[in-house]
C-alpha cells in the first residue's frame, strides 16, 4: 500500500526556475527508496513537498489515500507522520543541549513527560548518543550533529524519513553508522527516502530507485531494472 501519493507537482520558484514540471510517483510502505539525480535535478524541491515546506503550483500528494490541505491541522498531522533530515544539521539544529533538542519536538506533540522522557531515551539508543544527551549541541562535531538530528526527527516516532544526501560530508566512520542506521529503522518497519547524486549508494543500499531529471521521475524500479543493461 501507499503511504503517499504524488500526483502532477508543479513548482515555480520566486526567480522563475522552474524546478517540478509534473512529478509523479507512490511511495509504497517499508522500502529504502533512494532518489537519484544530478546536482539540480529538483530532489531537494520534491522532497520539501513531502512534508508541506513547499505548496505545488498544481498537483497534490496523498497521505493515506487523503489529499494534503495546506492548513496547519493538515502540515501539523504530515509533518507526525512525515520526517526530514537537512543535509547541514545546523540548520536543523537549536536547542542548549542534546536532551533538550531531541525533547523539543516530542514535548510540541503535547506528550506526557513520561512519553517524551521515554522517547528522547530510545531515540538517543537507536542513534548511539546516549552518552552526548548533556552536551551542548553546538560543541559537537559535525557526525555527532547528524546523528543528532536524526534522534531529533526519531523522537517524532515518523512512518516515512526523509534524507537529503544523509552522508555528505561525513567522514567514513559516520557514513558507515548512518548507512547501518537507516537499514535498522527501515528494519523496524520505517519507510525511507534518500536523495543522492551517488550511483554506487543508490544501487548498493536502495530496494526501490527513483530516477529524477529536470523537475520529473524519469525511471523508477528496483536497482536492478534501473542499472541494467539489457
Ligand atoms: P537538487 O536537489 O536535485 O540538486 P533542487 O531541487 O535543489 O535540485 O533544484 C532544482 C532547480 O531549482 C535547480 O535549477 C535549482 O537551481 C533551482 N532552485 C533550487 N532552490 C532554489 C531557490 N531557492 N530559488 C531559485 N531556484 C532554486
Ligand atoms: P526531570 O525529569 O528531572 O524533571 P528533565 O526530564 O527535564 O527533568 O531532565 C533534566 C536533565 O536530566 C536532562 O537535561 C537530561 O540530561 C537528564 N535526564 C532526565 N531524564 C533522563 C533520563 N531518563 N535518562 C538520562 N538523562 C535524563
């Protein structure tokens, strides 16, 4: 089944780029979807209109089979259910301490204090940085704030997560923890999307590859299909 469905994106930028040109796919519960494309291809740009930053010109996405209204009921229910990970997590990045940014989220759902403690501890085991939860956030390096702000979007409990080129910049200890991350939460039942411009990531991780160019999905299917010749 779907989780979501996106039908015919349109998108314009205020320059007038024109970055969607008719997007359309299903993105099926429980794969490892990697998003492929160049430098420009419009990933980025499809994937804040998966969870409502950007508001199609024409189009719709589906959650559940229901169209997204642009109200703040409708982003506030997509964005629990929804997650996204910016490729520079000090964009994402704001609270004192590691405790307090991955509480922040949770206690905005308006959870029991019980619920969130509970939360921010998993969140903070799955990712490893039980250990940093005291530290303040803008001491850390760069790895430790990625897997930071992975526990922050974790704690939200999401049925999708979204990556944008999770590994840029990360050295290869990291990439190495990320990489072994996403197939753990995508094993606990989290359906996830990568973008990359990286072939060799997308075919070597992904069961499912959306090929993306100029504002469409060109191609999409299991690696396979997608990197073989005939
Ligand atoms: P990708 O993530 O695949 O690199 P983007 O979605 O970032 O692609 O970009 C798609 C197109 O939109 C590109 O032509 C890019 O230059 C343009 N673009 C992206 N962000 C903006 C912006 N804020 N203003 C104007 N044009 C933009
Ligand atoms: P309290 O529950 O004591 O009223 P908070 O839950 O706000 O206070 O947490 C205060 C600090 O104690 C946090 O910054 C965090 O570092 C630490 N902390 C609280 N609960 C836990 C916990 N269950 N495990 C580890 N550290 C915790």
């Amino acid at each position: 089944a779907s989780i979501l469905q996106v039908q015919g994106l349109h998108y314009t930028y205020p320059d007038g780029t024109l970055a969607l040109r008719g997007l359309s796919t299903d993105i099926a519960r429980g794969k490892k979807i990697a998003l492929l494309g160049a430098n420009g291809a419009g990933k980025s740009t499809f994937l804040l209109h998966l969870i409502g930053i950007l508001k199609p010109f024409s189009g719709k996405i589906l959650l559940h089979g229901e169209e997204v209204k642009y109200n703040r009921k409708a982003l506030h229910n997509l964005r629990s259910k929804v997650g996204f990970v910016f490729q520079d997590p000090d964009t994402q990045l704001f609270s004192a301490s590691v405790w307090q940014e991955v509480s922040f989220g949770p206690i905005n759902l308006g959870l029991s204090k019980e619920e969130v403690k509970a939360r921010v501890i998993k969140a903070l085991d799955d990712t490893g940085i039980t250990s940093l939860k005291d530290k303040p956030t803008h001491f850390l390096s760069y790895g430790q704030k990625k897997l930071v702000s992975i526990a922050d979007i974790l704690a939200m409990e999401p049925e999708v997560l979204i990556f944008d080129e999770p590994t840029a910049s990360l050295d290869p200890r990291y990439t190495k923890h990320v990489m072994e991350l996403l197939d753990q939460l995508n094993q606990s039942n989290i359906t996830i999307i990568m973008a990359t411009h990286c072939v060799d990531i997308a075919y070597g991780w992904a069961d499912w590859v959306l090929v993306m160019k100029e504002g469409i999905i060109t191609k999409e299917g299991t690696p396979e299909e997608i990197f073989t010749n005939d």
